[in-house]
C-alpha cells in the first residue's frame, strides 16, 4: 500500500571485495522502514498501520531485525541498500544498519600458503634424516 505515514529515503553503497559466503544484516528504524539490497525488497513493513517503533523494523534493541542476505550477495562490487523509512507519530527519522560478511578464500589461496609449510616441513625432513 502507498504509505501515509511521512516518508525520508535513505541510500548507502557498499563494495564487496568478493562474493559474501556469509552476509547477516541487522536493520533498525525510527519508526519502521520498508528494506531494499540492490533492488530485492528484502523488509517489507506496512507503513500504514505502524505504531511507534514496533514493527518489523523497530527502533528499539529488542526490535531491530536481522536477515541473511547471504543469496543476494554472490558477486563482488557495488551494492546498494535502500530504506524508505516512516514516522507514525513525532518528527525525526532513523535508520541503522550493520553488516557481518565473510568470504571464503579462493581455492587457490589453500595452495598459495601451502607450498611455504611443505617446504619448510621438507627442510626439517632432510635435517633430521
């Protein structure tokens, strides 16, 4: 539904160095906010039928949602995450958001840092023979 309740935007970019293998979200919002990563609405609230900062998206600790956004961050670059954020009653908007990502390594970094140790590991096999 269109909202009725008074609407600010907010933008924020962000760039992955690689594809997340783990991405855990956590959003908070003055009132409640509807939540798009690269254009996948991924918080859906219903600004209409807010009460104060006790939706999906709250503003207060025990309300603030977390989401895995693991499938939607498979490519390494610029990500864009943007909130439409409402207030049902007072004057001032909020919106947080933390992101915990981790990468796994490429497989041919095991390689990389393994060729040191078996060198070293032979080294000290041939002393000791």
């Amino acid at each position: 539904p269109a909202p009725t309740a008074p609407t600010a935007t907010f933008y924020t970019n962000f760039n992955l160095p690689a594809a997340a293998s783990s991405a855990i979200f956590i959003f908070g919002a003055d009132d409640t906010a509807r939540i798009w990563i690269d254009g996948h609405l991924v918080v859906d609230a219903n600004p209409n039928e807010i009460t104060n900062c006790a939706e999906t998206v709250g503003c207060i600790p025990a309300q603030l949602g977390t989401y895995d956004l693991t499938g939607l961050l498979q490519q390494a670059g610029e990500h864009q995450i943007v909130a439409d954020v409402y207030q049902r009653a007072g004057d001032t908007f909020g919106f947080m958001e933390k992101g915990i990502i981790t990468y796994a390594p490429e497989p041919g970094t095991f390689f990389l840092l393994g060729i040191p140790l078996v060198a070293m590991g032979m080294k000290r096999f041939v002393r000791l023979g």
